[in-house]
C-alpha cells in the first residue's frame, strides 16, 4: 500500500512543486486580499510587503475567497522597499470587476506617481485598459478595449526590456514593441486600487494582485489566471500528504 500510494503522490508532488516554483520565482508582491477583516492585508510572496488601507476600502466577496472593494476614494498602500525598485523587467497581474465610469487613469497598481514612475497598470472609460513603463522613454500601451462594467476580468501587464504586453483573459490584446531600457527608480509606495494624491483611483473589486520583477511569457499568464493561490495551496498539500506517507511507512 505504502508503495503504490508512493508511486501516485511523488509524481504529483513533483509536477507541482516544479509549476509552483517557476511561477513564484521572482514574486516580489502577492496580495490575496482574503483576510476579511482589519485594515491591513499581507503579501503572501514571503517578502514582507504588506499593505495598508487609505481611505476607506471595504472586504468584499471576490473572485476566488475575499477581496477589496474600492470606492473611487481610497487604496491599499505598500511603503517602498527594495524587492519594489525593479529594474529589467515587471509582470502585473490582478483580477477585477469595475463599476460604471471609472476615473481618469483609475489605477489597479502603480509604484507612486513622480515624474517618470516605473510602472502602472490602469483603466480608463475612453482607453479601456491601459498599461505604462518608464524606461528609456514613457512607452503607453491601450488596445482601447471596451468597457466591462460589472464583470470580472483577469488583467496583466508584462515588460522585459523590450516590449510593454497587455493579456485579458489570458489572452494578449495590445504591445508596444518600441519599449527599451531598464526602468526609472523611486523610493515611493505602491498603490494597489488608487495614487495617493489624485483623483486617479479604481471605484469595484480587486483580487489576487500580483507583482514580479521579470516578464512572465504568455504561456504564464494563463496559468496565473487559472489561480497560482491554488497552484500553492496543492502544493502545500501534497507536502502535507507525503509527510504523512513516509510516517506511515515507519
């Protein structure tokens, strides 16, 4: 018995920890938003950058667990750290469903507006959304999608240097391939759901946001869409299970 339950668990506990492991590496934010309570929410990536509400965000049911609903008023703020400074190449990714006439450059995430901030995803009622790096240049990305209003959609922005990419759904739907550079420094927060000192912030839910330091190839994206909190929660359980099987064979 011991055996068989062997040969079953390793194999599925390798496949996943090996998908687990490619996808978290370099995962610099990982916010659920599945605390439900409190005005803070942690960063499951391990590194500490945890957020802090501003404003009056409230817990809300979400895509997957919890997550936070934005008023067009307040955000959630990360201070500034140095696993936040990214320099050759950034991944944003988020799931959300925005209310009716949104802001101006209603923000999903941005490290904090200076004169040339590093990176930002965003939505827009007459762009749809709409992605921005500052590397060499300001290099804008909006395939002017139309609007979604009321419905969840799994968002992404990636840059590697050379190109800004957009994802919907999985799904590429605008670049920008004169991008180059590594991007601008600050020493700003995060904002996830608004910018501090504007009236650019997001009005409907956010969850699972994401942040790496490199640009996922868009054969991740989808996997990111189909749930990495999963992906970790497997493979967190097969640990568990196969710790479980080796005090059984003693």
């Amino acid at each position: 018995m011991f055996h068989l339950r062997q040969a079953v668990i390793v194999p599925m506990l390798v496949a996943a920890t090996c998908a687990y492991a490619q996808l978290t590496d370099g995962l610099v934010g990982f916010w659920t938003f599945d605390e439900g309570n409190g005005d803070t929410t942690a960063d499951a990536s391990g590194l500490g950058n945890n957020g802090t509400f501003a404003g009056q965000p409230a817990w809300a049911p979400g895509h997957t667990g919890g997550a936070i609903e934005f008023d067009g008023g307040s955000e959630v703020v990360v201070e500034d750290a140095d696993s936040l400074r990214l320099v050759t190449g950034v991944t944003i990714a988020v799931w959300a469903m925005p209310v009716e006439g949104q802001a101006a450059w209603a923000k999903f995430l941005i490290k904090q507006k200076s004169d040339e901030y590093p990176y930002s995803l965003q939505y827009d009622d007459a762009q749809g959304l709409f992605g921005t790096v500052h590397a060499d240049a300001r290099f804008d990305t909006s395939p002017h999608l139309a609007n979604f209003p009321d419905e969840w959609a799994h968002l992404a922005m990636t840059y590697d240097g050379a190109a800004v990419v957009l994802y919907k759904d999985g799904v590429e739907v605008g670049r920008n391939d004169s991008a180059t550079g590594d991007l601008q420094q600050n020493d700003l927060p995060v904002s996830i759901g608004g910018r501090m000192g504007s009236s650019q912030d997001f009005a409907g839910v956010l969850d699972e946001v994401y942040l790496w330091n490199r640009a996922l190839g868009p054969d991740d994206i989808p996997k990111v869409m189909e749930g990495l909190a999963l992906a970790i929660d497997i493979a967190g359980k097969l640990t568990s299970t196969w710790a479980d099987i080796k005090t059984d064979a003693r």
